[in-house]
C-alpha cells in the first residue's frame, strides 16, 4: 500500500509560483499525490480553475492561503484553510493585502530609484505571467533581473530587498491575531507556517500562546529533529500537525511538490471541515 500524501503548502502564479493551478494539479498527479492545498500568499484566485481541475483529475484539493503578518515588528506566515473559497471575510483581507501590498512595493520601488536601480510598477507587473496575481519581492526581482542590475534573485534579495537591506521595505502589516480571527470567522483553520523561521523567542513564545489550530510540522527544509521538536509540540498542545513543500516552481527550483506532506489523519480533519463549508 502507497503512503497517503497530502502536500499543504505550495504557491501558484497567483502569488510568486511558476506554475499555474491547473499545472499545480497535473504535478500531483505525476508526484502520485493523493491531497493538495494551494497556499498562495494573499489569495485565494487560484481555486476558481483549481477546484474543476483537481476533480477531474482526482485530487483531493481543500482550501488554503498563506497570509503574511507580523507580531511585534517581525514577519510570521499564517496558513489558513478549509475555508470556504469564496468566503466574503477571506476575500476582503485578500483585497487588504493587495492594497497594502501596492503602498510597500511603491516604497521599495522608490528606494530602488534612489539607488540608481529605477524600475516602474508597470515593469513589476509585466513580470507577473497573470492580472490580478500577488505582487511581492520575487516579482520585483526579476524585473531587476530583467533591466540587467542583477544577475539572479538570490543577489536580489541577499544586497537590495532582502530584510535589512537598503531598499527593503516592510510597510504595513495585519497583525497575527486579526489574522487568525479572520480564518477562524470564515470557520477555517489557522496554521502557524514554517515555525522554525521565527528567530525572536519572545514572537514564538507569544504565538504559541495563541488561538492557532495547528503548526506546520513537517517542511520541505526541515532535517528530522526540527521535525521532532514542532510535532513534540503541537502533540502537547492538542494541535493540529499539517505539512507541506513550499514548491514555488522556478525561483525555488531545488523544491519540489510533495517533498514534504501531512499526515492522512490531519488531511481528513480539514478536508472534513472544507465539506462542512462547502454545504
Ligand atoms: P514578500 O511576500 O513580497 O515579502 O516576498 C517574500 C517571498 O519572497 C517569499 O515567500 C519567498 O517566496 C521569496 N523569497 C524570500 N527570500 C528569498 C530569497 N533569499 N531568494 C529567493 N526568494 C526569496
Ligand atoms: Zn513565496
Ligand atoms: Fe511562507
Ligand atoms: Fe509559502
């Protein structure tokens, strides 16, 4: 019997991914996926093709996002899912995001002229492959690549628009908890992503004392005993233990989809939820 796998975190051409939903789809059925989420960041735009998709190909896709907060001036990754897709509350912090989005990215083009590096918003979007996706930094990186000031978007984010860096801007954030309230009144699940990321003791130890519903515990870049020490406790916590990839496609090509996955008993839970919502 085949292992059940379900990866639960990975980005699509509706945020900063290279491939499009319906090619997400057709990836996990050649990685012989049984369960998938696609967590873009701040939007949920890729369900719309992704749900007939998967159906079709018999994937069993459930809802998912990846929202980018902050807790005390440090950036934490939030996955929500088995929301709804088209919940009212979910789509409306997407459209927050976007707007706030639009201001920081303004802010960073800015510095980036300032540093002899002009590029325009025109340019950023040009990078984009569709209208309307999730704007971010690795959009902003190939286009530096593009205007030949920057030989890869590891350089990119490593002396330009990386945190701390000269032009990098953090602009305005959603706090964790309005994060979590959102996800939780669109009757979702709030995931703590990528714990290991977090370096401030004080951040992780405040959200770990929140109303999450789970931590990722299993991540594409984990070695086993970071593994041990998010599953030892969530398993304290009575939360849940989700797991996922992280695949980007092309601008993290070392990942690949369903290289890390969660367990079938957490996928049963949320897929349960997203039929629940689905009535
Ligand atoms: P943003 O959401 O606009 O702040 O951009 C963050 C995204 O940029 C992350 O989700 C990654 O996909 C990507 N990223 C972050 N750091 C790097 C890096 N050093 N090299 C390439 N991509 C990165
Ligand atoms: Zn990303
Ligand atoms: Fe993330
Ligand atoms: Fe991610």
């Amino acid at each position: 019997m085949t292992t059940f796998r379900a990866d639960l975190h990975c980005h699509s051409i509706c945020s900063d991914g290279s491939l499009s939903p319906t090619e997400i789809i057709q990836k996990a059925v050649e990685a012989s996926l049984q369960g998938l989420s696609i967590t873009d960041h701040d939007s949920v735009n890729a369900y719309e093709t992704a749900l007939p998709a998967a159906k079709q190909a018999g994937i069993e896709l459930i809802s998912g996002v990846e929202f980018s907060s902050m807790h005390e001036g440090v950036s934490v990754h939030v996955l929500g899912y088995s929301f709804l897709h088209t919940n009212p509350k979910i789509i409306d912090f997407c459209k927050g995001h976007q707007q706030r989005r639009q201001e920081r990215n303004r802010g960073i083009l800015e510095l980036l002229t300032e540093n002899n590096m002009p590029i325009t918003e025109e340019e950023i979007v040009a990078v984009s492959p569709i209208k309307h996706s999730t704007i971010g930094r690795p959009h902003i990186a190939l286009a530096m690549m593009k205007k030949g000031y920057i030989e890869n978007v590891t350089d990119a984010f490593l002396h330009h628009i990386g945190e701390g860096k000269p032009c990098y801007v953090r602009g305005n954030l959603f706090s964790v908890q309005e994060t979590i309230d959102t996800i939780h009144e669109a009757n979702g699940f709030a995931i703590i992503a990528h714990p290991h990321l977090i370096k401030e003791s004080n951040v992780l130890h405040d959200i770990l004392e929140m109303n999450f519903d789970g931590l990722e515990g299993y991540y594409a870049r984990f070695n086993p005993s970071q593994n041990e020490r998010w599953i030892s406790i969530a398993n304290k916590k009575g939360w849940l233990i989700t797991g996922g990839s992280d695949f980007h496609g092309d601008i993290k090509p070392a990942i690949s989809l369903g290289c890390a996955w969660a367990p079938e008993e957490t996928f049963r839970v949320l897929r349960d939820r997203f039929e629940e919502n689905n009535k």
